[in-house]
C-alpha cells in the first residue's frame, strides 16, 4: 500500500505541474483520505477452493476412500483419501497397484479378470499374517478357509471354513484363502446381495507385481498401511483412466 501511494503522489504530481502549490497540496491531502477511507473496508481475496477428488460425489457419507484408478494394461494407481471438517485430503499420496488382467469392468460377472468400476464398502479385513493394527474386524485365515464362489451353495460370496476335500461346495470354483497373496487383506463388497455369477471374492490384497484376477493389488507394506488407517464405513472407489464413474450409487450397491 504504502509503495503505491507514493506512485498515485508522483503521478498527481506531474500532472498538477504548473498549476501552483496550492492545488499539488490539495491533490496529495485528497488522495491521503481517499486512501485512508478505503483501507478499514479491504479484505482480503478470498482463497481458491481445492479441487474436489474425482469420487467425492460418489461415496455418500464416507469419510475414508481407497480410490484406484486403472488402465487396460491392469496397473492401477492406488490413494487413501480422508474427509476432515468437510475437507479431502490425500493421506498416502499416489501408490503402485494392479487391477485385473482385462482392465475394469461395469458389468461383474463371474470367471472374467476384470475388476469392476464402481463404489464398494470394505467391511473387513483377513489374512494368513496375526492382525495389523485397525479398527476393522479381521480374520486370521489358514489353510482350512474359503471364499465360496459355488453358484449353487448357499454360501456363494463368503467366508466358509472347512478341512479341504470335506466342504459342502465346490472347492474348484472357490478360493482358498491359504496363499501369500493374502497374507492381507480387505474384502470389497462387490455383489453384496450375492446374486449368483454376479461376481465373487473380490478383494484388495498383496501384489504378486502382475495384473490379477479382477481384485486391487498393492505393495504389502502399503497395504499394511493403509489396513492401518481403515475405519467401519470405510469404501473403495474404482475407475478406469480419468473417466467418471457412471452415475452414483445408492447405498445398497455399495453395501452401506
């Protein structure tokens, strides 16, 4: 302020030459109150809005969001998001991840290795390892645990356990959960309602540093991370490049 008085003086100044001190006293006492009037009411700029995350007007109530985004190449770009005071803020940067060897997919179905687009809840967590810290349920799974994808059991989209070669569905189309890749891991609610073939055993687990079978990948110790940080109501939101999810989902998809 004080540097731009100076050049309005100097300006009036060459302006008012020749006219006598009288009116170069007058301008200068003129320009004093109307700067002087004018500085009480200045307020500051008001400052730019931070940009809204791509998923925000697709999570509903979360506050907590594991957002993927995916190529057709199955390598994902993985981040935690976190709302506080109705404010996103990014609490793991970006992260390397992988998708399913067949990119993403807006239509789940069984046997395909395409991960799906979309809002899902992340109810709890598993794996072969003794439980991270984190405020969700774990299991600790061993070699007697499945992830029954038997479209013809009762059981089909959930946890079973059984001694293998004894269980009540077929162990082929199922999954045993007795494997390094989940040594931990995060169930995605894909399929809550579990409508058989409509998609099964999707999860966020340990990366074999390749595409997967249609689940979200990533380095152990940033899962760990990540497992860590989780809360109940907790979602996983994934989509493909910079593409937009295609409309927002009601809670019952997400499985809220």
């Amino acid at each position: 302020m004080r540097s731009d008085t100076a050049h309005n003086k100097s300006m009036i100044g060459k302006r008012i030459q020749g006219r006598g001190r009288r009116a170069l006293v007058c301008a200068a006492v003129l320009a004093a109150t109307c700067f002087g009037a004018s500085a009480p009411n200045a307020q500051a700029a008001p400052a730019t809005p931070t940009s809204l995350p791509w998923f925000s007007g697709w999570v509903g109530g979360a506050t907590q969001v594991v957002a993927v985004t995916g190529d057709d190449d199955g390598q994902a770009v993985v981040g935690a998001w976190e709302k506080t005071d109705g404010v996103w803020a990014s609490t793991t940067g970006e992260l390397p991840g992988w998708i399913g060897s067949a990119g993403v997919t807006q239509k789940v179905q069984d046997d395909v290795p395409a991960t799906p687009v979309g809002v899902f809840a992340l109810p709890e967590a598993f794996g072969t390892d003794p439980a991270p810290p984190t405020a969700l349920p774990y299991r600790q799974t061993g070699p007697n645990d499945w992830w029954v994808g038997d479209v013809k059991s009762p059981l089909y989209n959930t946890f079973a356990t059984c001694a293998p070669g004894s269980c009540p569905f077929n162990e082929k189309q199922s999954e045993q959960l007795d494997d390094d890749s989940y040594s931990l891991a995060v169930v995605m609610g894909v399929n809550p309602n579990r409508v058989p073939g409509a998609g099964n055993a999707y999860f966020l687990h340990v990366a074999a540093d390749a595409p997967t079978e249609g689940c979200v990948s990533m380095e152990k110790s940033d899962l760990r991370e990540i497992v860590s940080w989780l809360r109940p109501g907790a979602v996983i939101a994934v989509r493909q490049g910079t593409a937009t999810l295609p409309e927002p989902p009601s809670p019952a998809e997400i499985g809220a």
